[in-house]
C-alpha cells in the first residue's frame, strides 16, 4: 500500500465530512436540504453543476472510450452532456425557476396533476441508480489501483462515504463540497494532462499537442459517424439522450431551483456547458495520446495507469484526491436527486412521513443508496450506465416537460400516455435488440437491422423490421412519447 497517498487521501476525506457537517448548520426545514433555501449565487451554482456533470462518465469513461473508439465514442459525454447544460440555460431554466418548485415532480403535479406526477417519479429514479451506481464502479477501480482494494469492496466503501456525506447537509453540503472539489479536480487534471502531453512531445506539452493531431488515424479525430445510414441512425440517437436526456433529470433542475435568481440560473447552466465541453477535451486527449506512448492498457482505467506511469509520488497524490474527489462529488449529487424525489413526491404521500420532512428525506438516500450499489455491481461499463439512465428520461419525460412550459394545454391524459408509450416503446425496442443480437456480441450495432431483416419472414414483414431496428431505441421512444402526447390531446376534456 502507498502509505503516503493513503495518508493525504484520508486528510482529504476528514476534511470534506467536516465541511459537510459545517454545512449541515445551515438545514432548517426540507428546502434548505432540497434545494439550499434558493440562495447559491451564480459561482455555487456554476460549481455543483459542473461538479455534477463532470464525474466518472467524463474523467475515466471519456478517456477510455476515446482510446477504444476514438473522438466519436466520447460523443455522449462530453460533447452532447455539455450542450444539454446550454440547451437548458437558454430555454429552460428561466421558467423552470419561476414556478418556484422543488422536485421535477412537482412540475408533472402542476401542469398535469397528481397521476402525472407519480409516473413521472417513478420514472426519474430508477435512471439515476444507474448513474450514481457509475460513480461507484469509478471508486472501486481506482481503490483496487492505487490500494489494492479489490473492485467489489472498493464499491462497498465508497458506498458508506457517499451515504455519510449526502446524509448530513443535503443540497447545503453537496453545493459547497462541490464547489472545492471541483478546483481540486482541475487542478488534477491540468497536472496529469502537462505530464502526459509533455512525455508525448519530447518535453513540451506544445509539441504533444501537435504529434497527437499529426500521428493519430483520421478516423479516431472524427465526432462525425461512420459511413452508412444505420450508423447515423446510432450517431442521432446517442445525441439526442445526451442533450435532451438529461433536461428533465432532478439532477440539472435541483441546481437551477437552487440559484437565487432566475438570471443566475440561466447563466450557470450555460457557463457550466461551455467549460464542461473545454475541460472535456483533456481526458479525451490523454485516451488518444497513451495509444501513442504505447502504455499498455490497464482494465482498471487508462489514466489511472497514466499516473502511475508519469507522475512523482506527490503529484500523484494530487491527481489521485482531485480523481477521488470530482467523482464522490458527483455521486453525492447524483444520490441526492432521486431522494428527493422518492422522498418528496412519493414518501410524501404518507401522513407518517410527511410530517417528519427530513427524516424522510434522509431516509430515501438510503434507499438510493443500496439501490445504486446493486446496479453497479451488474457489470456494465460505466458511458453504458449514463447512456441507459439519460434514455429512460428521455422517452418518458422530455416531451411533456416542453409542453408543459411552451404548450398552452396541459392535459393530464396527454402527459400520462406520452410517459407510457415513449417508455415502454424503448423498453420493447431494448428487449428486441437484447434476444435478437448473439450473446457474443460479435454483430457491430449498425448491422442490426439488416440482421432483423434475416431473421423475419414473411419478406414484408422483414422490410418493417428493418426500418424499426434501424431507429435506436431512445429515437423509437422519443416518437412514440410525441405520438403518444397527440393521440392524448385529441377531444376535449370535461374542463374545457
């Protein structure tokens, strides 16, 4: 064990929970521990949101999916993740504000009424275990790297730590550990990348810069998808989850309830978007460039060996705390959102609970909590637990959620028909892809319709398979959710 790095580790930890407990000071009643009373100006709101975004999906997932797959692997996080944080400052956040809520579901309760809100919530917390369950993975891996924790107990600690942090301030102590580690994070990162960049370059980072362009296939530069229509099909899907995916998430929203004006919410997504998509950047350049330092491929994570490889004993100990420190960050974010919907708008149901608001509250981050730590131990890549968490909002809430701001009729039927089919239409696609795709996977994911289409007979019937495989599921949904919200608009309602 690297008793130093464990040693500045463990001050970092100390010294993040006393904070959280100084935060705690300021929990009052549910909205300071929901929303942190409506008070962040816009340097705190810009830093738990990017805090928020920039996680284990962008620092480790990134790195890895740019090496594996180049620029256009990296096309969910961070470029269509960081245009969704600018998409909502300039269209969402203002009225989203104004209505003065503390959950996403108590605007399906406003503009739809309370069956809308039920599915909505339930909806919204089943795609953030897969997300907080991301950021688990992360800790476990860099424990079993730099510890010699194995993966699965690694899950388990940082489960505690993220639970003991969450527990105490709510929004109060997440915005402010947010904000410290996220310069703690960039400041990591801008180490690891001066390091990396400077071996790529024969001592100047400059130089790596340009033989990372020069030396690098053309194809893995590229953001744009591969030849071939089911490949843009692919290409399409993937972007619209990142952007539009995660708009209705409690995640984003909790942050811009929280901010003091509606003009600082507005300017702290799309300052958060910008300097996401710029900071996004380094990871992906590091991914690339270790392919040309012929650093052999660790499963446990490309930037983890990285450090080990470039730095000193105590800059590693930094790069290590700021990794550590952005992706607890993330996860204390990432569990508090759907708590506070569990709590808020369904243990809020329940007179026994309703009239206790913060034990209910801590008591649904427990339960988000375990629920996080059995997805994250499923097994499934860390970009492919943020890419099913943000379609599973995607196809059951986005459609709505425009409509309920922009639309001028706000029927609930509408809003409960298009949740219903946007997701069990993906749901269905999902399924259909998983049976009919070899369990060895060794069919590429734009030859799936044509492999439909073989598979089906009669040959009309093949045609209709094809150009239904050929729509991504999260494409699929979105269809079905528009159609949906249509058919549920037709006629008029006994109020009208």
């Amino acid at each position: 064990m690297d008793w130093p790095l464990t040693i500045v580790v463990s001050l970092y930890l100390i010294g993040i929970f006393a904070l959280s407990i100084y935060a705690s000071g300021q929990v009052h009643d549910e909205a300071d521990y929901v929303v942190a009373g409506r008070r962040l100006p816009l340097w705190l709101a810009w830093g738990t949101l990017m805090a928020t975004w920039f996680g284990a999906a962008t620092v480790l997932g990134a790195a890895e999916a740019a090496r594996d797959e180049g620029v256009r692997g990296t096309l969910l996080d961070p470029f269509a993740s960081g245009l969704a944080l600018i998409v909502a400052g300039l269209f969402f956040a203002k009225p989203m504000w104004e209505m003065k809520l503390l959950t996403v579901g108590d605007f399906f309760a406003q503009r739809y009424g309370p069956r809308a809100e039920l599915v909505a919530s339930f909806l919204l917390i089943p795609g953030y275990l897969g997300w907080v369950g991301a950021q688990f993975v992360a800790l476990g891996n860099l424990q079993e790297i730099f510890f010699g924790v194995p993966t699965a107990g690694g899950i388990l600690i940082a489960a505690v730590i993220i639970l003991a942090y969450t527990w105490i301030g709510g929004m109060w102590s997440v915005t402010l550990t947010d904000t410290l580690q996220l310069g703690v994070l960039l400041v990591g990162m801008l180490i690891l990348g001066f390091s990396v960049f400077s071996h790529l370059g024969d001592g100047s980072p400059v130089n790596g810069v340009s033989r990372l362009f020069q030396e690098t296939e053309p194809e893995k530069l590229t953001l744009l998808p591969e030849p071939g229509l089911p490949a843009a099909m692919l290409w399409l899907g993937t972007l619209a989850s990142g952007m539009f995916g995660n708009i209705p998430g409690q995640d984003l929203m909790q942050r811009v309830f929280a901010a003091n004006s509606a003009k600082t919410a507005s300017r702290a997504c799309v300052l958060a978007g910008v300097i996401y998509i710029l900071f996004g950047l380094l990871p992906i350049g590091m991914g690339l460039g270790s392919l040309l330092l012929e650093v052999e491929a660790n499963p446990q994570g490309i930037l983890g060996t990285l450090a080990h490889e470039f730095l000193s004993p105590m800059l590693k100990a930094v790069f290590v705390v700021s990794l550590i420190s952005i992706i607890v960050s993330t996860a204390t974010s990432a569990v508090l959102s759907p708590a506070t919907v569990l709590a808020h708008n369904l243990f809020g149901r329940f007179t026994s609970f309703g009239r206790r608001p913060l034990l209910m509250e801590r008591t649904a981050v427990l339960l988000v909590v375990i629920g996080s730590v059995v997805m994250a131990y499923t097994g499934e890549t860390i970009l492919g637990l943020l890419e099913t968490s943000v379609a599973t909002v995607l196809v059951g809430l986005f459609v709505p959620l425009v409509v309920g701001i922009y639309g001028r009729r706000h029927r609930e039927r509408a809003a409960l028909l298009a949740m219903l089919l946007g997701i069990g239409v993906w749901a269905g696609r999902e399924l259909l892809e998983a049976i009919l795709l070899p369990p060895a996977e060794d069919v590429a994911a734009a030859d799936y319709p044509a492999l439909v289409a073989a598979t089906i007979q009669p040959r009309w019937l093949a045609t209709v398979g094809y150009y239904f495989a050929l729509l991504p599921s999260s494409l699929s949904g979105l269809i079905a959710s528009i159609a949906g919200y249509a058919i549920g608009s037709l006629g008029k309602s006994k109020s009208e």
